[in-house]
C-alpha cells in the first residue's frame, strides 16, 4: 500500500531533551515536506526537500534541522524542544512533477 | 505567493450540494488553484486542482472564475463523511530557484454536513 509513516504518533517530552519525528514514503517520492498545524493558524510548512541532499526552509524552520540522505526517508530534528514546538506535525510527499501530495498520519507532540 | 480567503465556516445538509467559496484575487497567471480537506486531525487529503478552465473528478468539482480572482469547490451530494476541514491553496506552475514550492495552507473552511 502506497503511504506516508510517521514515528512516533504521540511524543510528550521536556525542554532541552533532543527529539527525531521520522517519515518514510513507499513511492519513491522525490519531494518531501514537514509542516506543522496549531489552532487558528491552519497548516504551515517547516521544510522541504526536492530529493536526497537537497533541502531548503519553509515558512517557520527555526528550531527544527531536517535531513535527507536517502530517498524515502525525511526525519524532523528538535536539537532543543521548546513549549512553543508543542503542535501536530505533518509529513507529505510527492513526485518531482505530480500535483497531489499524500501526507502522513500526524504527530502529536507535547513540549512541557 | 497569492494568499486565499474562505469563510471560517458552513453547514451543509446531507444530500445537497456543498458550495465552498475562495477568494484568490492576487493570484497571478502561473498559479494553480489547489483544494484539499482534512478530517478530524488526520493528514489533509488532496482533492482537485485547476488552472482556468473548471475541473470534475469523482469527488468534487471546481470552477474558477473567469478572472480568475475567485474559485467555488462543489461536493455535488454531500454525506456525513464530508464534514472536514477544507483548504484553498494556490501554488506556481514554476519551480522556485530552489527546485521546488512552497505550499501556503490558510485556516480553511470548517464544513458541517448536517444529518
């Protein structure tokens, strides 16, 4: 079944203590994305990667490191969490010229 | 990047046609109107785009004004499993310099399908 996973679904950590959401895509998907979604504030894009070693910023990246050394997978790097990273955390993929991004399932992520 | 506005949120009953407006008037003519829709917390889920001229699928249709400057997502017979989150998102035809774009997600439009 083609799809997007992430790990772990739910995360509740504290301040300071390092933390890598992981993404991994079976469709050998060239582009990859991480986004973000808080309340009143819709979706919003931390980082993309158009394919391996090669990533660029969203809107909000401060914070968060991406890495891309293979192509199916993309995790997301808190080096320091902070309560204000506390939000539900997307990953999506497409191909290089496909127009529909399938996202993953979500991570809720707790910051205390 | 052309921003969108869509209403906070609508009701709908179950079996009529669900009519999501969007307004996009700065978009420029190498944009694309996106839609997706998100249920409950779940990754939003794509659901048509269109340059111009109006777009069907099997699920929705799009229309886009002549202008350009607004766009209507119909669900011709809404159900229940309708009610979500849906989102307007406009995006270059281009790549930016970077070899990719950005997709701009606003706070949507809440649907409710009413039984």
């Amino acid at each position: 079944e083609a799809q997007v996973t992430q790990n772990p679904r739910y995360l509740i950590t504290v301040t300071g203590k390092k933390l890598t959401v992981t993404c991994s895509q079976n469709m050998n998907h060239e582009y990859m994305s991480w986004y973000r979604q808080d309340p009143g504030l819709g979706l919003r894009q931390i980082y993309y990667s158009m394919n391996v070693e090669v990533t660029d910023k969203g809107d909000v990246p401060e914070g968060y490191k991406v890495s891309r050394k293979e192509k199916r997978n993309f995790p997301l790097i808190l080096e320091s969490p902070s309560p204000n990273q506390t939000s539900l955390y997307f990953c999506a993929s497409r191909s290089q010229q496909g127009n529909e991004q399938f996202f993953g399932p979500g991570t809720r992520l707790t910051v205390l | 990047d052309a921003k969108t506005t869509q209403p906070p949120s609508m009701d709908c009953a179950e079996g009529r046609a669900a009519n999501l407006p969007c307004n996009h008037s700065t978009i420029s003519g190498n944009e694309y109107v996106y839609w997706y829709r998100q249920i409950h917390s779940q990754g939003p889920q794509y659901i048509i785009h269109g340059l111009k001229n109006n777009e069907t699928n099997e699920m929705a249709s799009l229309i886009i004004t002549e202008d350009r400057k607004s766009s209507t997502l119909i669900l011709p017979h809404a159900t229940l499993r309708d009610t979500a989150v849906y989102y307007c998102i406009v995006r270059p035809l281009q790549y930016t310099t970077s070899g990719t774009y950005k997709y701009i997600f606003g706070t949507g439009t809440r649907l409710k399908v009413l039984a």
